[in-house]
C-alpha cells in the first residue's frame, strides 16, 4: 500500500495543475470583470457543483459542529483569494505565485501554534530550499512595487491561516462539508461588493466562469485531500511546484519573461520537496 505521504502527493497534483488552470481562466476574466463579482460567480458555480454532489451522496455529511472554525477559516481564505485573484489582473502570473510561495512560513507557523505539529528538520530544509528558490526567480531589483504585490503578500498570510484551520477541520468534517460551507459562506462576501459593480456576463464570460467555478472546487477537494493524509508543514510545500508551472504558462500564453533563473529556482524548490518526502517516506514501514 502507498503510504500517506506518497498519496498526499498525489492529490496535490490535481491542486497544482487545477490552480494554474485557475489562474489562465481568472486572467481572461479580469479584463472585464471585478475581483469581488470573479470570486462571487466562482462561490455560486462551486455552491452549484457541491451541492449536486451531496444531493447523490447524502446530505448528512454536513455538520454545524465546527460551524465557527468554519466561518473563521472561510474570512480567511477569501481574503487570501482576494488578494490572488487582485494580483492576477495586474502583475506577471510568475510574480504572484512566487510572492504567494511565502504561504509555508505562515503555515509551519500556524500550525505550529494551533495544531502542535513538530517542524522538522526535513520540513525546515523544504521550506528554506523553496524559499532560496523563489528568491533566485525574483532576485534582487524585481520591479514588482505595486499594490498587488501587497495584496498577495496579505494573502499568503491569511491563506496560511486557512490551511492550517482546514487541516483541523479535516479530522472531523468531510471533504464535501468543508468545501460546501466554504462556497455558501463565501458566496455573500464575494456577492455584496461585486452588486455596487456588477457587470453583465456574456457569452465570451460565460467559458471561463464555469473554468474557474470547476478548477477553483477541484483544487480545494485536492487541498483537502491531501491534508488529510499528511501535516499541514508537508503538504503545502509540495505547492510551490506551482511556480514553474505557472511561469511556462505565463511564457506560452501572455509572452511573460522566462529565462534560466527560473530553472535554478524550481531545481531548488523540487530539491527541497524531494528531500522532505523521502525523509517522510522513511518514517512508514514498507509492509503498510
């Protein structure tokens, strides 16, 4: 049997390429769309998607036990979805991921603190590989001093609170419950403000809605998943895989500059990974 580092892998797999579709459908809509009305029609589509789950599965996978965590994890995350969505529309897609790539110190340290998780070594050595990896990409004089540069840096704070609290969550609501009480709460925070500016969807619109309603519901079931399998500290360091996914991306689609920095970065980056979950694959006996 693989053991739950191997398959936590796995599922954070379908969390990379889902983010990076993501992130393609959420720059073509910010030509014309707000961020709050983007993050409004991405609650109602992932609302829409669950909610059809769970009528085939059962209803009484829901729970309000941890109706609180779930309100306080949900501010959260849509500030730090606020902050990735607002980012989008305005700097490289690179830029916003590697800003983003601070979300594991956040994490460690939230987890560290709420959950009791032990840092170790390995996990220390991950997150500093990917760190030093990102740097190298960014290096000094990156002219990315704007306010999304900000607003992603806020939201890496928040999303690392959020990945902490769905890491609690996950030891006692299902991936369905969670996903189900994170778009009904979110679909008002995101529906308010986008009303005072609401612009009228279209035909063109209408593609990458439902793209980012999808990939947006996908990516957080895969999140979840793999946070059920293994600690907050080793799960979210696999995510920084993203990054030079994203700036291929970036390069085939919007003509985003891509030069061998970028190589060394992610050789670090994997590096780190590769080392965390060997050291993680050591802990479980081979017979499991």
């Amino acid at each position: 049997m693989h053991s739950p580092a191997l398959k936590a892998t796995a599922w954070m797999g379908g969390t990379l390429v889902s983010f990076a579709a993501m992130a393609i459908a959420a720059r073509e809509l910010s030509a014309d769309l707000g961020t709050f009305q983007i993050l409004a029609v991405r609650s109602l589509i992932g609302l829409l998607l669950v909610s059809a789950i769970l009528s085939r599965v059962g209803w009484q996978q829901l729970s309000l036990q941890n109706i609180k965590l779930h309100l306080i994890r949900n501010l959260a995350h849509f500030c730090g979805q606020f902050g990735w969505f607002y980012a989008i529309a305005f700097i490289p897609l690179a830029a916003v991921f590697a800003i983003e790539f601070t979300v594991p110190i956040w994490t460690a340290i939230f987890a560290t603190i709420l959950l009791s998780e032990r840092i170790t070594r390995a996990r220390v050595l991950a997150i500093l590989f990917g760190i030093v990896g990102v740097l190298v990409i960014l290096r000094p004089g990156l002219d990315v001093v704007h306010p999304a540069a900000l607003a992603i840096l806020g939201g890496a704070v928040a999303y690392g609170l959020s990945h902490t609290l769905t890491k609690k969550l996950s030891g006692s609501d299902s991936t369905l419950c969670i996903l189900f009480f994170m778009m009904l709460i979110q679909l008002p925070l995101g529906f308010v403000p986008a009303a005072f500016d609401w612009v009228p969807l279209t035909a063109a619109h209408w593609p990458w809605v439902v793209g980012v309603g999808i990939t947006g519901l996908t990516a957080h079931y895969c999140m979840v998943r793999a946070l059920s399998l293994a600690d907050a500290t080793l799960v979210v360091p696999m995510d920084f895989l993203r990054l030079p996914l994203i700036a291929l991306v970036g390069y085939a689609l919007y003509d985003e500059h891509l030069d061998g920095f970028l190589a060394l970065g992610a050789a670090l980056i994997l590096a780190g990974n590769l080392i965390n979950l060997m050291r993680e694959r050591r802990k479980v006996p081979d017979h499991q």
